[in-house]
C-alpha cells in the first residue's frame, strides 16, 4: 500500500474528465488500497476521487460514518461509475477539499439523491441518500466531471472561506 500524491488546485489536471472503469481486476484493487490510505493520511477526508491523484478513472470512496457530529450514511462506500439518477431539494452547505487545502466553500448542492454505483466486483447498486452524505457524493462525482466546489460557489467574496488548520 502507499499513499498518494494528491493534485492541488490550480493543477490544471484536475479539470480532466475521468472515463468510466471497465477492468474489475487486481489491479483495480490494490489501486483502491491506495487510496484509502490516501484518503486517511494526514487529515482524514470523508471523501476521496481517483482524479484527485492522477488516475482519471470514474472511482470514488465516500465514508461519512466517523463525522465528530453524527449524520444519515451508509457506511464506507466504493463507488465504481457512479451516477445520480434522481434529484430532490437543494441545501447550501460547507465543503472542504483535499485539492484546495486552504478554503472552505459554502455550495447548493441537492437534498437527496438516488445512486448507482458498481462495486469493486463490477456489481450493480443502488442507494437513497440525504444531507451530508448526498452532498459529500455530489462533491465527488463532480471531480470525476473535472468540477471543483471553487466552481459551485455562487459568490467568491462570499461563499469562499480562509482557513488555518484542515480539519474534518
Ligand atoms: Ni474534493
């Protein structure tokens, strides 16, 4: 296993469209094991995009779960070619990004989505998620689109916020 160098902004790498996983091998796999540990090294992020460390394929962890705050999840997800497929509501909310290490942004994303996503195996799944745990795989899809929250914000002056010390 090895952790990852992650591309921050304005590395124009991350504007890259990511093409869809079609090889559910071993290589695949250990690729995943990386950036696990990727996600977890330093400040542990709830969310993680294959882009995010050069390999521009439609992969992303999502976990939610060790929020300091409890909110509504479904555990440690692996999404292979992961689509939304159904919308509802919209909430503003902050984001923070391991590609922008020194801001924070508040971003309208929907209230609830419906999910599919293949597995590590290439299997089929679907989920209904709400809040933090939508909003965190809204945020994810969008790097594999080449889209930053920098690119969500409605206003810069002021939707976009300094900070100190990444936190979760
Ligand atoms: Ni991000």
């Amino acid at each position: 296993m090895a952790v990852l160098d992650i591309l921050v902004y304005p590395d124009p790498r991350l504007k890259q469209v990511s093409e869809p996983v079609t090889r559910f091998d071993e290589e695949l796999h250990r690729f995943l094991e990386d950036l696990e540990e990727t996600r977890l090294a330093g400040p542990a992020a709830v969310g993680i995009a294959a882009p995010q460390v050069g390999r521009f394929q439609r992969i992303v962890i999502v976990d939610v779960s060790k929020m300091r705050k409890p909110v509504p999840n479904h555990g440690h997800l692996i999404l292979i070619n992961p689509e939304i497929i159904e919308w509802e509501g919209f909430a503003v909310g902050r984001e923070g990004c391991l590609s922008v290490p020194d801001y924070t942004g508040n971003v309208i994303r929907a209230e609830r989505i419906r999910l599919q996503a293949q597995d590590p195996q290439g299997e089929l799944h679907t989920w209904d998620m709400e809040g933090f745990e939508a909003r965190a795989v809204q945020h994810e899809i969008d790097h594999l689109d080449g889209l930053l929250f920098l690119d969500r914000l409605v206003s810069r002056r002021n939707d976009l916020f300094r900070r100190k010390v990444y936190r979760k």
